[in-house]
C-alpha cells in the first residue's frame, strides 16, 4: 500500500467515524449528561485511537477509554 493509498484510507475512515459520531448525537438530546459524556468521550477515544494506532484494534481500545473517562469527567462535574 502506497503513502496516497494510506492516506485516502485514513481520510474515509475518519470521515466515516465523524459521519457516525453526528448521527449518534442527534440522538443524544434525550439523554443525561452524564450519558452525553460517556458518549462523547467514547468517540473522542475510538477517533483518537484509530488514527493513533491505524488498526481498529486501536479504535475500540480508545472507545473503551474515552467512554471511561467521559464518564468519570462527568461524575466531577458540578451541575
């Protein structure tokens, strides 16, 4: 795979990743604050972790981390 083929893969990945992460927001009007957080930061993680690592391996370890701590964020949160 050539640097323009990586490059083009990221691209649609994160495009793709950003596309799913509106659609599951609009969805989050409903929803607590403490659940938006844990949403939020689970897809902050999965994006950061994705393009970190390139693997979708790395993209769930970061959903898995970013909702922890989206969660543990809100908790300290004063409402």
């Amino acid at each position: 795979m050539t640097n323009s083929d990586k490059t083009s893969a990221l691209r649609v990945t994160l495009l793709s990743l950003a596309a799913a992460a509106t659609l599951a927001m609009t969805g989050c009007a409903s929803m607590s604050g403490r659940e938006t957080s844990t949403v939020v930061g689970a897809t902050v993680g999965a994006v950061a972790g994705g393009v970190l690592t390139g693997t979708t391996a790395g993209a769930a370890v970061g959903a898995a981390a970013g909702g922890v701590v989206g969660n543990e964020i809100s908790k300290r949160t004063p409402k």
